[in-house]
C-alpha cells in the first residue's frame, strides 16, 4: 500500500507541473490583434500585454541603428513609430508603402518595440503606371504588327 501511495503523489506532482508550464506557456504566447486607430482605446491593462499591430509603412521613415531599425506606420491617417529589435533579418518586402504586421509591446512612452516583423509588398500586384489596363507587374504583352497591305 505504501508504494501504491507514493506513485499516486509522484503522479500527481508531475501532472500539476505539466498542466502549470502548459497554463504559463498559454499566457505568454497569447496576441491580441488591434489596429492603430485602436490603441488609444486600449485600457490599461491591455496595453501591457503582447500584441500584433498592422499598418502601411511610411516612405522615408525606415532608419538602421546599431541595435535596432526604427519605422513608423500609418493606418487610416493614424501613425505608430515602431523599434524593432528582433535578431532575425527584416524581409526582403520591407521597405516605404509596404504592408507590414508587428508583433511586440506598446510601450509607455507611445512607441512599439517589436520582436517579428512581417511584410508584403502593397505593390505586387498592381499596375505599372503606363502599361496597358489588366497587365500587372512583370506581365509582358507579345504585340506582332500585322502586314497593312498586299506584299509587292
């Protein structure tokens, strides 16, 4: 009876340790989604907790620093300047006028320091100034002039 006893509280400890990792990796990986237009709605509390923001990044905003590159982004006439400070490298679609979300914290002062970054380019799929209507981007159009009269 004894040996039956303690397996029954090992078992016990292990199941409440795992269930207590899985309860604290759930809290922590958790991301709310907000807009810019949002954030002054957030209480308190919220504006703590990890998020994933959205936003067109402004032209001419993008700075590289030593530990960090600054940005900021517009939403519906809103801006969020951004830090982000994450290890892996920006994608090659970031850059002004791109669509980017970022995932991190508000910080009290009003900025947002984010740890993943990622972006798709607003421009892919449009239109070349100057082309023809219903080609897009990388479309070539085969025009062959056709002979304007008899062959003499």
């Amino acid at each position: 009876m004894k040996a039956n006893r303690k397996f029954v509280i090992g078992s016990g400890i292990i199941v409440v340790t795992l269930a207590m990792l899985a309860y604290v990796g759930y809290t922590q990986s958790k991301t709310y989604y907000h807009t810019i237009s949002e954030l002054p709605t957030l209480r308190p509390t919220q504006l703590h907790e990890r998020m994933r923001v959205s936003g067109n990044v402004e032209d001419g905003s993008i700075q590289h620093l030593a530990n960090s590159v600054n940005f900021v982004l517009v939403e519906q006439g809103k801006q969020l300047p951004v830090s982000y400070i994450g290890r892996d490298p920006l994608p090659d679609t970031f850059k002004g006028g791109a669509q980017a979300l970022v995932e991190g914290r508000l910080m009290p002062d009003g900025h947002f320091s984010a740890e993943e970054v990622q972006s798709k380019c607003a421009s892919k799929y449009q239109a070349t100034p100057g082309s023809p209507a219903g080609m897009q981007t990388g479309q070539s159009k085969n025009i062959s002039a056709a002979p304007s009269g008899p062959a003499s």
